[in-house]
C-alpha cells in the first residue's frame, strides 16, 4: 500500500516530484519501458483503455485516442518498478 507520499499529485508533474519507494523508501529514479516494433524502432510503452482486439495485419487493433503513455520509476537501491499512464510521458 502507498502512503501519501508516494502518491501522485495532479499539481505537479511527474518530473518534478522526488519520488520514494515504497518498499524500501529510498529515491526513485523517472523512466520508461521501450516497446519494440518489427523494424527495430522504439517507442515509449502505451496504457490502451478496454479489451484486445485482435487485428490481423498488426497483432492487435490500436485506437490511437485511447492510448496513454506510460512513464515508469526505478528504485535505485533495490529496483522496485512503479508506473503511471499519463499524457505527459509522451515522447517528444
């Protein structure tokens, strides 16, 4: 369970709040997970709102308005992973 500490507030960005792991308490580290297309390119990892739906040219059918970029935070002492799905992880 977070204490309220660890929580995310909606008046600060990710970026600027220091965050503290929850296990160890310890400072976290801001990041992302690569997902991995095809051709070898890299993008940041998406949260897609509702079920799969299967597609048969790309695996699995993407309504691009439904999807939110996922930042996730690393424990630097003992890697506890923690992530949040917010439009302001988008890749610039």
């Amino acid at each position: 369970m977070m204490d309220d500490s660890n929580s995310f507030s909606e008046e600060l960005s990710m970026d600027t709040k220091i965050m503290h792991c929850p296990k160890c308490n310890n400072e976290m580290v801001q990041g992302y997970i690569a997902d991995w297309k095809a051709d070898d390119r890299r993008r940041v990892s998406n949260w897609i709102e509702g079920e799969p739906i299967k597609s048969y040219w790309y695996g699995t059918k993407i309504s691009p308005e439904k999807c939110i970029p996922v930042g996730t935070f690393r424990c630097s002492v003992c890697g506890f992973l923690e992530s949040y799905a917010r439009p302001e992880f988008k890749a610039n």
